[in-house]
C-alpha cells in the first residue's frame, strides 16, 4: 500500500508529537497507540510504522499489541464503536434482542461499520457492570439495563452530537 510522501510526513509529525508527550519507552506504547488512534478509531499502517520508527520498538511488537486489545483497531471502524457485552450476565439478560435492536436500526452486522462510518458495532469482553446487564458501551458512556425498545433513544444521543 503506498503513501503519499505528504500524507506520510503528516503521520510522521503527529506520531512524533505524540511520542515526545507521553515518551518513548515501550510502557507508553498503549498510552501512544490510544492517543494516535484518537483521530479517527483506527490505526492505519502509517502510523503503526511510524510509533515503531519513533518508540525503536519493532514494528511486530507494535502490530501485536495493536491487534491484542479490542480497544484498538488496525481497520476503519466508525466515529462510535459500540462495544456489546458478551458476558454470561449480559448474554442471560437479554443482550441477543439488544444486539438484534442495532443490527436494524443501524442496517449493519456484528462487526460492521456503517457506510457513513458513524457506527461501528462489535462484541467485547465484560464491560464490569454486570449488575446493569445487559449493557453496551459506546466509546467511552455504558448504557445498561438495556432492552430493544430502549436503542432508538440511545442513538438518539449520538444525532445531538453531530
């Protein structure tokens, strides 16, 4: 995939920024990778080569981490990724009939992004507020006690936020 030598400069200045901010040791890689992500919730190949040049970290080490923790994306995911819970709480509450409430609503899938690259819906790990289940977390607000009738008004939010 080749990069524009202007693009490419842009993510070099914005990594390097970010880098000299939070420092260049590898226990500020997650810390960095959050910060570079911030733009757009995803981590493009550009900048996860460049967070390597800069950290002198290998660049697998990099890619690893960014691809472990569900919190990272190297693929383009929307400007709110909607994590649902797929803890037994959750799943046991009713989660399926949520998930199924903004698959419609949103017209995409598990996994998916919509075509304005809003939403991005996906699954994750418990979210720790089993006694709210089940629940969701839309970049960094949980909903809980969520039921199917209750998704349009959580959306609803984020058309206020345009």
């Amino acid at each position: 995939m080749a990069i524009p030598k202007e693009q490419l400069e842009s993510v070099e200045e914005r990594v390097l920024r970010i880098v000299s901010q939070n420092g260049a040791k590898e226990d500020s890689l997650l810390q960095v990778l959050h910060d570079v992500q911030a733009d757009d919730n995803s981590l493009s190949e550009a900048e996860l080569i460049q967070v390597a040049r800069a950290m002198d970290i290998p660049l697998s080490r990099v890619y690893g981490v960014a691809t472990f923790y569900s919190l990272y994306s190297v693929h383009p995911r929307g400007r709110f990724v909607i994590r649902v819970c797929e803890s037994a709480p959750c799943h046991i509450t009713g989660a399926r009939a949520v998930i199924g409430a903004f698959e419609e609503a949103l017209g995409i899938k598990m996994g998916e992004t919509t075509k304005d690259r809003k939403f991005t819906l996906e699954y994750t790990s418990c979210l720790g507020v089993c006694g709210v289940a089940p629940a969701v977390m839309i970049n960094d607000r949980v909903y809980g006690n969520l039921t199917p009738q209750k998704i349009p008004e959580v959306l609803a939010d984020y058309d206020e936020d345009e």
